[in-house]
C-alpha cells in the first residue's frame, strides 16, 4: 500500500499465472504448453531476421501477421487484431467492448484472470454456475447482460461447446457482445470463427501459445467484425503503437503459414491425449471429456493436493486451484507420449503407495 | 462508432505514432531510431535462443533483465519494472501511480502520447506552457496537482533539465509522483536515477528503443522506489502476465551489459548531432539546444510542412508536428554521418531553389 498509488491499484487481485520453474529436468504439465517444438519454419524467420534491422521500430499494424491470419481463416484483414499474447488481447477486449451497466457474465469456473480484468477496468460483472456436469449450458445465459465472455473449450475443464449451441447464444443475445476465447479451439473443437461473418456481435479470441508451441513470443489475436475490431484498434492505440516485435510478428506469421507441421503436432497431442485418458481411467481417475491439450481429472480415493504434492517430489508439475466445486481436481498438460508415460508410472506408485 | 463499445472508447484520441514506411531507399529521420545496428552481442544472444524452448512461456517477472538494469545502476532488481516497450511502462504509471482527484501536470508542448493516456483512463489532467525559450520551469509546477510527468530531455524539443531542477521540483512536490521519461537521457543528458534512493516519489523511464538500438524489440523499464515499483506490479499482473518474450528479454539484458558499444555508439550520434546543428545554422536554421538523439529546427524564412515535404520528395523523411506553438518546426533524427550530410545537402538545395 503506498499514498502514491491511483485508487484503482489498491483493491486489485493479481492474477497468478502458473509456475515457470527456472531448474531443469522437470516434467511440466502445469501451463498447457504445447510438448512438441515451434515450427521449425518459423525458427529460421526469426533467425534470419535478428539483424541490424532491429534498430528500427516494427510495424505498429504487424500488417503481414493480421494477412496470414486472415488467410488461414478466410477472412479480411480488417477482421483480425493482433497483441502481446491472448492476455493483451483479453485486457482491450474487456476495456474496449465489455464495459457496460449491465453486468458482464461468464462461467463461475473459468479463465480466472477474467474477474481480474474486472477489477482492473472497474467492471461489473455477474458468474454463471456451470451445471452439475461442468458444462456451459448457453440458456443460462437469457438474461440482462452487457456482455458475455468465456472458453472453448473452457478452462480449466477441457469441455467443449458445439458450435450450434455458440450460434444459439449469439441468436439470444443480439445486443451483447459474445467473446469465445478459444485458445484450446485446435485440438478437437469447432471454432466459431465460422460465424464472424453472419454475427457482428461475435469476437473470437485465439492464440499461438498453444497448438502453434510458441508461448515463448507472446502473440495471440482476436477475429469479428470490423466494429469491433476497430473499438479495439482504438484502444490498442491509445496503449501502445508498437506491441508486437518484429520477431513476433515474422515468426507468428510463419506458423500460422505451416498448415502442416500444425495438423501434424495436434494430432499426436489429441492422440496421446485419447491415450493418457483411458490410462488415468484404469488408475480410478474420472476424467472430465477434454477437447483441449490437457485433462481435468479427479480420484474419488485421493486428494488431489495431496497427489500434485507427491507428483513434484517425483520432478512432474501438474496444477491444483484452490477454487470452489474443483479443488480435487488436478489439471495436467498433454505432455509426449514419454512424459505422460512417465506421470502414469508415478501416479500409479503414488496411489498405490497410500 | 459501434454500440457494441464501452463508452470510453467513444471519447479516445488515439496516438499517431511516426510514419514506418515499407519501401525502401529511404533516409528516416522521423522517428528517433538509433542510426548505428544493435550490439553484436545482443544479436547473437537472441539468435541462439530462437530455438526449440520457444514451446515455453517466458519468465513472467523477467528477473535476468531487471538484474542487468539494476545492475547498470547499482539498484536492486525490486526497484526495477519492465515492460512491451516504454509506451507500455508508461501506459502503467499513467493507471498504476497518476490517476488522483488533483490534475496531474505535463508540459503543453511534450510527448503527445501523455493526453491520450489521460483519455484512456479518464485522468484529470493540465498542461503547463513551456516558457518562452521552450523549457521547462520547475516553478511553474509549484500548484496543486496529483502527479507531473515530463521527457527529459523534452521530446520533441531536444532541450535537458539540469539534475539540480529535477530535484528542486522532487523538494517541491513531496506527495506527488514525479514522473521523468528518459527516452533521450543517454545523449548528453542527467539522468534522474541518481536521486531514486532519496525520494520515494520519483519514478525513472527508460527504453531501449533509442540509445541501444533496439527499437525493433519492444523492451522499456521504470525505477524508482520499491512502492511505486509494486503499483506498477499489480497492474501488470492484472493485465498481461508475460509482457517480455524470452527473446526481448535476453537481447534487452544483452545490449544493458554491453556498456563499450553503447558508449561509443552514443558518442558518434552526440557528434554528429553537434556537426548537423552547426551546418543547419548555417543554413539560417534555429536549432534548439539538444541533449537527445534528434535536434528541433526551424528556419525564419520557410515553412516547415513544405520543407518536410522537399525533403520527402529526395526520399528523406523527417518529422512535423501540426501543433500550436511548434508547427514551423522540424524534428530531425540524428542519422548517420553520411544521411546528416545527404540531409544539409538536400536541405541547402531546397532553400536554394524556393
């Protein structure tokens, strides 16, 4: 507490993003990265271009990014907006389209920075349960509301929405803004951006930290109309003309341009993720339905703080929230066939140790 | 204008950065860029890191490079904040430590980026006339206010306040965050750093866009005491949780190390700076005295827009600002020996012929 902070700063909760540990030799399935290397394209852009040329400030539109992005998805540019991570892009999005009086909604498990970017933009905001099951069910969403935003598939659950019951919520709620983040939309949900072009009031938040293994350049992008788009863009340029480097920009591009080796590293993560379900079942795990590169299990037997305990002990990190209704569950990244082989072996000597 | 924006976003202003022109063959001398490339070694950091560990999010706290700033000024690391670029620092303080019932003050003639953040976060906010040599009088600051931010050097001036100003005005305004922006510091000027430990009100913005060449890369950072360092914390932390990619940060702490190259970079551009407002004058120019890495011009018999828009005409761009007080003047970026003298050559030509 200091007499020099805005008033603002003082009834703020940070959010506390999972632990990026700086000794090696660890098994991380705690921050849903994706096991697999970016791109190998996409290294040597970024190589090549770490030159003299970074004397000079990048492009404050990162123009050739918003096109490969707009091309992977068959959209306009003028549809695409670009920031420093799906994090960035969030924060605008709160700022610039989801501010109203009536209350914002979203899911009461969920992305636990959303009610975050509602401290910080003083935004009101109501949770909605999801149902017994963990899923979203969009009719709980008919009511007065300046805004609805949440995950899909969401986090920490891995659930998935169909697309059609995304297209019922925008049919419910024409007056609001409908966020979906989907940063896990890539291995194995139906992405809304399908959509963009018949609702005004959709934004689809994506990024490359995930399915294009590049969490390490921090760049994520939103895709909807140019309304919304352009309410964004204002923001931005009022924050900061340059957010992205000239690294990002070029490297992000070049993923997204690398249909092939994508395709290829979320089909084997889905695989293992297939695999690594069935063996955590056969250990008496209930694993929630994932369609995102990690897994949302319980044991009916054992504490799940307990087990992330014992699991760091044997070098593996997985997550555990202190949160209401999911506080035994533990979330584990999709890790290689190897290391989910390895946490397999450990969780079977743990649970059979107790 | 859109319905579907928050009603802040109706009222902003957004910032116009400085043209980044896509072709080529141009001599750019609008945006303050550094004329010399990169520290070597900081390329080579930053090359060799483009690599498979890209798959992994970065240190969110960028501890290595808050250790290389603290260590350049024998700080400790806790009064250390980085961030995207210093227009990012700086959109922090503005929300994090200036937002208060009383204005906060900046010069009327001053980074222009200052009134739109104030529009960003709804910040009371009131200017104060440089004097009539356009300085900065710290008198003049001697009124009630909730916080002072200003350039020094004073951008788009070039003009430096003495060490001993900045502390007669951190004596004066005791419960006020003192706000110094020292993008242009490392060409001539005082930096303020040196009076962090004894004043708790002081906050220090660097970049390393401008002395380090490395505008390409995104990297700024604030000091000052460890109070207003964990305002500008929780911002951060509510905002954006890894703002530095991993290579921002190893080529940022890089080019900190390098203190050999940095200084001879810095002194060939303080020379060149002095040759060019000698062969300005001579040319009939006013150049206002610089302590940054640009010089303030204008001449008594042409206009500035026509000027800079011969000088374009010769694939030399400069900058002008249309704005009251200043708009008969040119900002010209220090380049090379050999742009400064295509620059008076063009310039001599142009006067020549009007």
């Amino acid at each position: 507490m200091s007499q020099f902070w805005s008033k603002i700063v003082h009834s703020l909760t940070p959010y506390v993003p999972g632990e990026q540990p700086k000794m090696g030799n660890l098994i991380k399935l705690n921050t849903n990265e994706n096991p697999y290397p970016p791109s190998p394209k996409a290294l040597v852009v970024m190589q090549e271009a770490t030159d003299e040329s970074l004397r000079l400030y990048p492009d404050p539109n990162s123009d050739s990014l918003k096109q490969s992005i707009a091309d992977y998805y068959h959209l306009e540019s003028e549809q695409v907006f670009v920031g420093n991570g799906s994090d960035e892009v969030l924060a605008h999005t709160f700022q610039a389209l989801l501010n109203h009086d009536k209350p914002l909604l979203f899911p009461d498990i969920s992305y636990s920075f959303y009610p975050v970017y509602c401290g910080l933009y003083n935004i009101n905001h109501k949770t909605v349960p999801l149902n017994a099951r963990f899923e979203i069910d969009v009719n709980d969403y008919i009511q007065d509301n300046g805004g609805i935003i949440f995950p899909n598939p969401n986090a920490p659950t891995g659930i998935g929405l169909p697309l059609q019951s995304i297209e019922d919520l925008l049919q419910q709620n024409p007056s609001s803004v409908v966020v979906i983040d989907e940063a896990y939309i890539d291995f194995g949900g139906e992405s809304a951006v399908a959509l963009i072009n018949e609702y005004p009031n959709l934004l689809v938040v994506q990024t490359i930290s995930k399915s294009r293994s590049l969490a390490g350049l921090r760049v994520g992008f939103a895709m909807g109309h140019t309304d919304l788009i352009q309410g964004l863009v204002r923001v931005k340029d009022s924050f900061n003309s340059y957010p992205l480097d000239k690294l990002a920009t070029l490297g992000a591009s070049a993923a997204m341009n690398d249909k092939v080796y994508f395709t290829d590293t979320c089909a084997r993560i889905i695989n293992t993720r297939k695999k690594l379900t069935r063996q955590l079942e056969a250990l008496g795990f209930d694993v929630l339905p994932s369609q995102a590169n990690f897994v949302f299990s319980q044991h009916p037997k054992h504490c799940a703080e307990d087990l992330a305990k014992a699991l760091r002990d044997n070098s593996i990190i997985v997550r555990h929230f202190k949160a209401p209704r999911i506080e035994n569950f533990l979330r584990i990244t999709i890790g290689t066939e190897e290391e989910c082989t390895q946490l397999i072996q450990s969780l079977d000597s743990i649970i059979s140790s107790q």
